[in-house]
C-alpha cells in the first residue's frame, strides 16, 4: 500500500511538471508569434516643406489612416535639396511598413540631372498614385501683365531682369519654368527655394517677378485678389473651382504642358504582406468621396492609380521626361545649375 502511494505522488509530480512546462511552451510560442501589422503609428515623409501640395495630401490623408489602417499616420516633413533628402530618408528606411512617402515626378525627375544617393526609380516601391498636380505661372495682381504674351513681350525688352522662383533645382516647377523660357525665347533667372510655400512668400513679398506652383498653394490668394494666374502647363483648361477660365500655355502659343502626379511610396523590399495591406487602405482613402471632395476643394484632382498601374505610369514617364530633358538640354542646364 505504501509503495503504491509513493508511486501515484510521483505520477502526480510528474503530470504537474508537463503541465508546467507545456504552459512555458505555449507561452513561449504566443509570445513569439507575429504580431497582425500594423501595431503601431506609420511615419509618412513629406519631402517638401509645410503648406504645399505634397504636405496637404499627407496631411488630408492622416484624417482616415486610423479608420482604414487601423493606425494613424505621423507627418514628417523634411524639405531641401529639391526633395532628394526626404527621398533619401525613404528610400533607405527599414522595409517594414512603417515608413512611406509621399512624392511627386521629382523621384524620376532627379536621377536624370546628375549622381544622386539612390536612383529613386528602382530604390522605392510604388504604392498608389493620389492626385494629378497641375502647374501653373503665377504674379502679382499689381503687375501690369495680363497674358504670358504680356509678361513675354516684357521679357523680351528686359533680357535677364525677370526672376522667377519655384519649389527647388530640379523640381516639375524648376522644369516647367526653365521650359517656358525656352519655348518663349527669352532670358529669364530662376531661384530655387524650399517648397512652393517659399517660393509663394517670395512672390508676395515681390522678390521674384513669378513664380511655377500648383493650385493647392496659390488658391486662397487667388481668391483674395492677391495673385493672378497667367496660364496652366496643361493640354486642356483646368476645371478646378478658382481656375476654370486660365488659359493654357499652348492656347498662347508657348508648347509646354506636362501631366505631374503626386503618389505614396514605400522602401524597395517592403513585404507582400504590408504592401497589400497599405495599398488596400489608401485606396479606400483615396477613393472615399470625401477625400476627392477635399483635393477638389483644395485645387487637385484625385486620380488613383493602385501599385501595378502605379509603377506601368513610372515606366512610361521616365522614358518620356529622359527624352524630354536630353533634346531640349533642360537636364544640362540643371546639373550645371545645382553645381
């Protein structure tokens, strides 16, 4: 009898410690497992500085991140260097869904004028395109010109004295306005500041003659009488509440007009996983009639376009704006310039 005592408390001994040690395991594989991303708040990074097209998308599309990502998402501004040192923090942030951006063509655009850190095309992963971003020259209400035609005939008369500033070197307004002046044939100065909030401030304060900026900037001084707008580098009239009635630059005989997009991005090497997971979440944002509603509001069109349409676009343009840059000598005129 005693012997069997002994055997049955050292069975029980015995089921307790592989009780005790399965529950060690399986606390050990739960704690292990993955967690369902995204867990915590996504950084967007805003190449630009505050107050431009690129940031109000950034900053309309934070509103809806919690409801359709389940996470919010963190504004991070970093302007300079024609956008290339935002692009750089993308490009080279950890893969993990945590880090995206928002860009324009510019990520085509600057690899075309010289060495840069990354080769944005090929070291970030489309994600979706947002809006289509029109360009559009813009002076000072108290400036006697009323066409291009006006502001070209006075350029013409006073070679070199007409400044015009845009959003950095290199930039889609850096582009358009060095086009401009190529196709007008005149001698005009052009000085690069950090965003088309910069550029915006200049033109107020009358240091530059005029600027190449977008809607979203330039709407609410259009509004005020401030500022008007001479022409849209657009192949038709712009339907946009505020600018229904600016002609566009080919209507007055200059052949610029250009079709710029803004979109998010991810890192090169981003998960399938989180890719899928990002994208299915800005296209419900994107697509929320709401949110076509503010980027009307605000001066742009929302056009979306998901990550395989998205990098076909890429594509299309990168050979198109390599042309563009190489038979007009644009790209050598900027790389001369940022040196």
């Amino acid at each position: 009898m005693e012997n069997k005592r002994i055997v049955l408390s050292l069975l029980t001994v015995f089921l307790c410690m592989t009780l005790m040690l399965g529950g060690c395991n399986m606390g050990a594989k739960e704690s292990t497992a993955p967690e369902k991303y995204p867990v915590k708040p996504i950084n967007i990074i805003v190449p630009f500085a505050a107050g431009g097209s690129a940031d109000i998308i950034a900053r309309t599309l934070e509103k809806s991140a919690q409801q359709h990502l389940g996470q919010p998402l963190v504004v991070l501004n970093m302007p300079g260097g024609a956008a290339t040192i935002g692009m750089n923090e993308m490009a080279g942030a950890q893969a993990d869904g945590y880090t995206i951006g928002v860009i324009g063509i510019n990520a085509i655009l600057q690899p075309l004028y010289g060495e840069t850190r990354y080769h944005y095309p090929t070291a970030l992963e489309p994600l979706v395109k947002v809006v289509s971003s029109p360009i559009v020259l813009a002076v000072r209400s108290d400036k006697p010109w009323q066409n291009l035609n006006d502001l070209v005939s006075y350029a013409k008369a006073n070679p070199g004295k007409i400044k015009f500033g845009h959003a950095g070197l290199g930039t889609t307004t850096h582009l358009t306005g060095e086009l401009f002046g190529k196709e007008a044939n005149i001698n005009i100065v052009q000085v690069p500041f950090k965003g088309d909030s910069e550029a915006l401030a200049s033109l107020l304060g009358d240091h530059v003659h005029l600027i190449l900026s977008t809607p979203p900037a330039l709407k609410e001084h259009v509004k005020s009488g401030s500022i008007k707008i001479l022409g849209a580098a657009e192949e038709k009239r712009l339907t946009l509440s505020g600018f229904e009635n600016v002609p566009t630059f080919k209507e007055q005989g200059i052949n610029v007009a250009f079709d710029f997009w803004i979109g998010v991005v991810a890192p090169k090497g981003i998960p399938a996983a989180e890719k899928a997971k990002l994208a299915a979440g800005l296209k419900e944002m994107i697509n929320a009639p709401e949110f076509s509603k503010s980027m009307q509001e605000l001066g742009m069109v929302a056009e979306y376009l998901g990550p395989a349409e998205f990098k076909d676009r890429w594509i299309a343009d990168n050979e198109k704006l390599t042309k563009v840059t190489k038979e007009t000598g644009i790209a050598d005129v900027i790389k001369a310039q940022k040196k």
